[in-house]
C-alpha cells in the first residue's frame, strides 16, 4: 500500500524523516567507511601514492583493517548527524516548496522542486557536518600527517584527543574550520544529489505506480546515481575542503578562495581530482544503502504511525 506523505502531523513527519536519515547514515557508513578513507588520504597528500589501489594496500600494510576504517567513530556520528537533520529538513523543505507552489501533497513535486529542496536543507546539515567531518579527516590523514612531520600526534588516535587538541589550538570556534566550504560543496551538491535520485526513481516508476511502490533494487540504483552525480559535480570543492581541515592542523590554513587558486598553481587542475575514483566507487554502495535505509525505515514508521 503507498502512503502518501504529508497525510500524518507534521511533527510526527519531522520525528519519521530524522530516525529514517539516522538509519540511512549508519548503512552509509557500514558500506564505504574504506572508500573514504582512501579519498581523504589521496585528496590531502596527493603526492604520495600512485592511485587507489597503491593507497589502499599501502594504507592496508601499514595498519591493516585499521587503517582503512580509521576515522570510523567521527564518520558515523557526522554521518548520523547530517543524515538525520538533511531529511528532517528536506522533509521540511518539500512541505514548504509545495505551499510555495500552491499545491496540495508533496507527490506533486516536481523533479526539479525536489532537488532545490534537497539543496535548502543541505544548509542547515551542514552545521552539524562540519565538526565531525573535521574530525574523520584529521584521523584518516593521521599517519601522512605523521610521515611528513606536519603533527607530534601519535598515528593512533581517539576522536576525543583530536577535538582536545582542535579546543586548545582554536578554541570551540576551531571545530567549524571548513564551514565554508562544506557550505560551498553541500548547496550545490544536494541539489545533484536529490535530483539524480529523484529522476532516477522517476524513470523506474512503472505507469499506474507511485515512487513510494519501488522496491529495493531500484532504490540502491536510484541511491547511487544520486551520489554519483553529487561528487562528480562538486568534487575538486570537497579536494580543498579536505586540504584546509587536514592541513590546518600544521597551523592556520588559507581560506577556500585561496587555497584552490594555490592548488590550480603549484599542483594544477588534476590535483583537485586525486582520489575520485574510489568516491564515485562509493557511491553507488553506500549512497544506495543510505535511501535504501531511509526510505524503508520511513515507510515503516510512516506504516506505524499511520495506523495509530
């Protein structure tokens, strides 16, 4: 049975899209925490390895499972956290873009209205994304950081001891470094995101079916699309991103604006490209568990609540 969505309170609606974004962060996670790993490291020492598979295997030789899960704890609770909020408020978001328009549910959004909305909400997850993103990147890079002497850390560290560390060198203001450009990244990006995911559920609904009718396979499908078109639309953002939250452990870092005319000069362009293949391989697992999560914990509660 389809149930259409924005036929329960609002409230509960809210309280539905931010335990399903939660469900959907922690399968995100579980599927291509190694992915990411492997990007961060290539993003901010470049240099270092020769393409996905060196750095994998040396990351692999080097700490073993270890390595390319490190940064695991951050990840799920900036994950967690940006899912929860980025479909609380996409929710929010939909609802608000549908009174804008004068229409009567959600469903009639278009494609296009859905994406926009996706790209609104994106601003206010990223508040809760940008500490603990921060946080997953300084220990993914942890040993390269070690390796060229840019930290005294010890290569094994607790997330706890690297946000000590970001409160005694910054101070609270410390744990937004970045914000910018996860602002300039995620804006652009969610628009891409939901777009590809919403058309992509769109050309997989069968005539005479509603997007809430598909089943899994087609949602992992639809899920990776989405996540493919985000890094491949915004990732030389997400290169110097990365690049200022690593680097900035080695003292204070140039802003976005400069940091990329840097990279452009001393690097050139394709520095900005180091480590997209193992994202865009990403993509389609974890981007597909994430909706895959999402939308089958928010069908289920949104079942539950219905009924009472």
């Amino acid at each position: 049975m389809s149930l259409e969505r924005g036929s329960i309170h609002p409230l509960i609606e809210t309280v539905i899209n931010l335990t399903a974004g939660a469900a959907g962060g922690v399968a995100c996670v579980a599927c291509g925490q190694p992915f990411d790993t492997v990007k961060v490291k290539m993003q901010t020492f470049p240099t270092m390895y020769r393409g996905f598979m060196d750095c994998s295997m040396k990351t692999y030789r080097q700490d073993g499972l270890y390595g390319l899960y490190q940064g695991t704890t951050p990840a799920l609770l900036a994950n967690v956290a940006e899912n929860a909020v980025l479909f609380a408020c996409y929710g929010f978001c939909q609802q608000l873009t549908r009174r804008l328009f004068g229409m009567e549910s959600v469903s009639e959004l278009s494609d296009l209205q859905n994406a926009t909305a996706g790209s609104f909400a994106s601003v206010f997850s990223s508040l809760v994304l940008c500490p603990t993103e921060l946080v997953k990147c300084r220990m993914q890079a942890m040993h390269e950081m070690k390796v060229s002497g840019k930290t005294s850390l010890a290569r094994r560290v607790s997330t706890w001891s690297i946000v000590k560390d970001i409160l005694k060198t910054d101070g609270p203001q410390g744990l937004f470094q970045g914000l910018t450009s996860t602002w300039l990244r995620e804006v652009p990006g969610y628009f891409f995101f939901f777009g590809g995911y919403e058309i992509s559920r769109t050309f997989f609904t069968k005539p005479g079916h509603t997007k809430e009718d598909l089943g899994a396979a087609p949602l992992v499908v639809c899920g990776g699309i989405g996540g493919a078109f985000f890094w491949l639309a915004v990732y030389p953002i997400d290169s110097v991103k990365s690049r200022i939250q690593v680097l900035s452990m080695a003292g204070k870092q140039a802003g976005f604006l400069v940091s990329f005319i840097n990279i452009i000069r001393t690097e050139g362009i394709s520095a900005l490209y180091c480590g997209l293949t193992p994202t865009v391989v990403r993509a389609f697992p974890s981007n597909g568990a994430l909706f895959l999560a999402y939308e089958l914990t928010r069908r289920s509660l949104t079942s539950q609540a219905a009924i009472n």
